[in-house]
C-alpha cells in the first residue's frame, strides 16, 4: 500500500469515528440536559426511498442518507484538527 492511499484511508477513518462519536455525545448531552435538546436534532440528506432495480433473477436496492447533526459536524471539524496535528 502506498503512503497516500494509506493516509487518505486514516483520513476517512478519523472522519468517521468523529462523526460517530459526536453524534454519540450529542444524543448523550440532549437527552441528559433540557436546554442541550437541540443538539439531537439530525437533518437527513439523501433519498426518501431507495432505488430498485429488478431484473426478475436479481432485486437490488440503492440508497443513500446521511443525518447530520451540530454535534457530528462538531465531531467531523475535531477530527480534521486532530488528524492535522497528529
């Protein structure tokens, strides 16, 4: 594997966890604490339904969404920094 592709792939992973991890503490703050509610609110891109294409041997779906919350952006911006500095 080569360095760059090395990298970017610990750039997504440090990505992901801080997403995870800020959507986690934001469920944890808004329910834990009345005046932190609006940190569970998740606004959902994507798509409404997924797609479907059957072939009549062969159904498959396609869908994407994505909830996005204050916390998760919070989480995803903590990570770049830490990803930079480390």
């Amino acid at each position: 594997m080569k360095s760059a592709e090395k990298k970017s792939q610990y750039f997504i992973f440090f990505i992901l966890i801080g997403a995870i991890s800020g959507s986690f503490i934001g469920e944890l703050l808004g329910d834990n604490i009345d005046a932190l509610k609006f940190l569970k609110n998740t606004y959902t891109i994507g798509m409404g339904t997924p797609m479907l294409i059957d072939l009549k041997v062969l159904a498959v779906n396609f869908g994407i969404n994505f909830n996005i919350s204050i916390m998760s952006i919070i989480g995803i911006v903590l990570a770049i920094i830490l990803y930079r500095k480390y």
